[in-house]
C-alpha cells in the first residue's frame, strides 16, 4: 500500500498534517530489510547487445540483524511474573511454560517476536487490542461473556501518531490493507481520547486507481457485518502500546515514531554487499580461459557463409594428426596460452569480514557478531565472554519493549474484567522475566540460582519461580509443600522394637 497516497486523503478529509516525508524514510528502510534498494543494488554493465542493469548480490544483513535482535529480546525463554495466581491462569494457564491462557490462543509469543523483527526495521511496533462478538448500545460497550479480545501486530508504516505528550503517543490511528469483495480496501482504526473516555473508531475504504496514477479512496457506508462503527469506553488505559529500538533518534519529524536499529548503519550495509557482490564476482569471473592461435582451430562455415572458428575444447574432435610447426623453435610464441584469474580469496574474505565488522558494531550487536575466521562461525559463548557492547544495547532495547508488553496486557485484563466478566485483576503486579543466555547460558545461571537457595542466600521460592515460570505465590505454597513433606516421620515395616 502507498501510505503516502492515503495520508494525502486523510490530510484533504480529516485537516490532519502528518509527516509523509518520514513515511518516505521509512520506505528506504524496508526497502534495505528485503535487501533491494534500488538506487544501491543495480549498477550499469555493458553486454555484447548493449549496456543493461546488473543486479548487485546481497547478503541481507538489515534483515539478519532485525531477525537477531528478536531472537534475542523476545523469544520462547520470555516469560510474564504476574502476582494473582487467577489472573495468571488466564493469561498463561497452568502449563509451567507459560503456553496455555490467552496469550497461546492470541499466538501472542509467535507475533511478539515477529513484531520485535517489524518494529527494529521500521523503527517501530504497536500492539493493538480489538474485541469481536461486542454488544454496543448507544456507543457503548455492553459486557458478555462471548466477548473475544484480539491483538494486531502493527509496523511503522500502518502507525499514524495523532497526539504526542513529552514523547509518547496518547492518541494514534492504524492503517492496513485488506480485502472487501476481492476487492483491495483500507482499514483504518482510530484510538482518541484519554484515561476517563476512549473512542475507538473503524473505517473502510475501497481503494480505485485514477486515470493519472494515484490511488482514490471512497469510504465504505455500512461496516462489514459483526463490526460497529465506533464504540465507547471509561475507565481504561490505552488499547494500543507502543514501542522503538532503544537508540535516540538523530533523524528530524516522524513526531511519536522511532528509527529502524540500521538506520545509523546504511553506509555500513552497503559496504557488506559491494564487498560480498567483488567477492562473488571474482568466483564467476574465475574459471580457466585458454586462448588458441586460429592455425589448431577447425574452420566450420555456416549457412550465411560465414567462417568460424572452433577451438579444440568446444569441438567434438580435440585429436590433431600433426604437430603445429611453430614448436620447433623455442623462440616462437606458443599456439596457446592459458589464464587462470586470481580468485582474491583472502582479499575478498578479509574485505568482506571488516564490513560485517563494522555493521554489527554500529547496529549494537558487537564488533564480532558475524565472525567467520578460520572457517567457523564464533559461539555465543567465545563472542559474550569477550564483548560487553552486546549486553549494554540489549539492557537498553529491553526498557521500551517491557512497557509496552505490561501497557498492552494491563489492557487486555481491563477488556477481560469490564468486558467479558472474567475474575481477574487488571492492577496486579506484572514483571517479565527475560531470557539472558546471551550474556550466561540460562543451564548455568540456573545452577547458580539452585546452589544459593541450599545455602541459604536465596529463597527457595525464588529459585521455584524462575525455574519453573510460576507466580511466587505458587512458588511459595510449593516450596512450604516440600518444607512439610521433609518433616514427615519415616515409614518402617515389620514389627521390630
């Protein structure tokens, strides 16, 4: 979708003046995620037909780090501590793993970590909270257990920011494509107003191309059937969380939006591919040639009466029946001559090691991220013994993410209470517990962990709660479950004094 082209309408239609220059930026970003930049990854080459575009290889590191980042900050070792033992039921359920409740029926972890991936290109993410089977009666919600809660998992371009205070977003609207009759529509939800009221409104519109190029967008009368038009709520925090990679941003507009985790590393990507596209090309270009003296060459003639001539290794007969008469002085020059290029092994490897160097350090990763000396790849364990850069940026890219995963679930237990009933409580304390095996491997800092709750420097329930991912209320009735069981007198058999 053309965002550029909608936020025109919006601006005609609404007065709004938001900032589609920052969009364009945007664009470039996702553009060096898919690794194909048009201005960067084709190149002029002249060919026996005339001068044609070349496609220069990439690697598609942008896209790696994004995927590396996700792995790291949220991913199947993240977990919720949540105080209530009902509301953690449901949210988590009862599996130890925390893969039950409604955060397994949303996909939420899947999603989570593939947002983390969208927002760290495009600078970033929001969680969107949307019910289904809702009840409205004179704009407002009417609560029922059929009520279902649903989460969308936004990037940059579908975020419109609509209201900033000292740098958070308090009111914002989301875009995206869709389909009305197999017909291309945009969907657009607004979220206005504050903590005592909040409006949430949809929209559709049908998308048709005018006669000079540009999209027209016709508002849809009627809603799609089970949806309401708008609805009404008090009392509850935002249906919307967002958050950014944790670096500042030097870029100027994009008011409420952050920039992508490359955004300060584009001449450094570039760098990797010229290096790698160099690397590849001397391979491709690194066969053997053989240039033959037309005297050992056969002479064929074709039907236009042109003559050609074929050296021994493309003819179906390589055997001569005579020596070529220049050999019997060493003073003449050869009837052939073989070339092999330099193929610039360790150049091109060196060249292209300095450029991952460079854009994993200048992406927060470390110097050597992406280390493939003396063919094989460095362990997690060499590369974070070694590089404290890592732990610092992920320290840092962890605070944004954490409040907007307890904002969007503080929303989702205010909907699950006022909405559908459920017995839960929406103010209970929330922590997340996150996976850090890529500063100790979680197998050691467990041990850890073990071995000072037996002497006694840390509560067992402490330990209980992080090995098994369990509220500390039901790590304390287990670790009190254990204490009694110990106190048990022993069982004897037999009838001996």
């Amino acid at each position: 979708m053309n965002i550029t082209d909608f936020l025109d309408h919006l601006h005609k239609t609404r007065g709004w003046q938001l900032d589609a220059d920052y969009y364009s930026q945007i664009e470039t970003w996702r553009q060096w995620w898919k690794g194909n930049v048009p201005s960067v990854h084709t190149r002029a080459a002249e060919y026996a037909d005339g001068t044609k575009k070349r496609t220069i290889a990439s690697l598609r590191m942008p896209k790696r780090v994004c995927e590396d980042w996700a792995n790291l900050l949220l991913n199947d070792r993240t977990t919720f501590q949540i105080t209530d033992a009902a509301t953690a039921r449901y949210l988590l359920g009862d599996d130890e793993q925390q893969v039950g409740g409604l955060l397994r029926d949303l996909h939420f972890w899947t999603n989570a970590n593939a947002l983390v991936e969208k927002a760290f290109w495009s600078g970033t993410g929001a969680f969107v909270l949307s019910v289904e089977n809702l009840t409205v009666v004179n704009g407002k919600a009417v609560p029922s257990p059929d009520v279902r809660l649903k989460l969308d998992y936004d990037p940059a371009p579908c975020i419109l920011p609509l209201r900033v205070e000292r740098g958070v977003v308090t009111e914002a609207a989301f875009v995206s494509e869709c389909l009305m009759d197999g017909k291309p529509a945009v969907y657009l939800q607004t979220h206005t107003g504050d903590e005592k009221r909040r409006t949430i409104r949809n929209e559709w519109f049908r998308v048709t191309d005018s006669m000079s190029g540009t999209s027209v967008f016709s508002p849809v009368e009627k809603p799609p059937e089970g949806t309401v038009e708008s609805v009404t709520v008090e009392g509850s925090p935002p249906w919307f969380a967002l958050f950014s990679p944790g670096a500042v941003k030097n870029l100027d507009g994009g008011s409420g939006l952050g920039m992508s985790v490359f955004a300060e590393a584009l001449e450094e990507a570039q760098g990797v591919d010229l290096a790698f596209d160099n690397y590849r090309e001397d391979i491709r270009l690194g066969h053997k040639k053989i240039f033959y003296s037309a005297d050992i060459c056969r002479k064929v003639v074709d039907d236009k009466g042109v003559e050609h001539s074929i050296p021994p290794d493309d003819d179906v007969v390589s055997q001569f029946v005579h020596l070529p008469g220049k050999e019997s002085s060493l003073d003449q020059t050869s009837e052939y001559h073989e070339y092999n290029p330099d193929l610039r092994v360790e150049q091109n490897h060196r060249a292209v090691q300095d450029m991952l160097n460079l854009f994993s350090f200048k992406c927060g990763l470390g110097c050597h991220r992406y280390d493939f000396e003396n063919g094989k790849v460095t362990t997690a364990t060499e590369y974070n013994g070694s590089r404290q850069d890592l732990v610092a940026s992920a320290n840092k890219n962890q605070i944004p993410i954490e409040g907007a995963l307890i904002s969007i679930i503080r929303a989702i237990l205010w909907a699950a209470k006022d909405l559908q009933k459920a017995t839960v409580v929406p103010d209970t304390p929330i922590s997340v517990n996150w996976d850090d095996s890529y500063i100790t491997d979680a197998e050691t800092r467990m041990t850890q962990m073990r071995d000072d709750a037996l002497s006694g420097l840390l509560p067992r329930y402490k330990y209980l709660s992080a090995r098994y991912g369990i509220s500390e209320e039901d790590a304390r009735r287990l670790a009190q479950e254990a204490k009694d069981e110990s106190r048990q007198p022993e069982l004897t058999f037999g009838g001996g004094s």
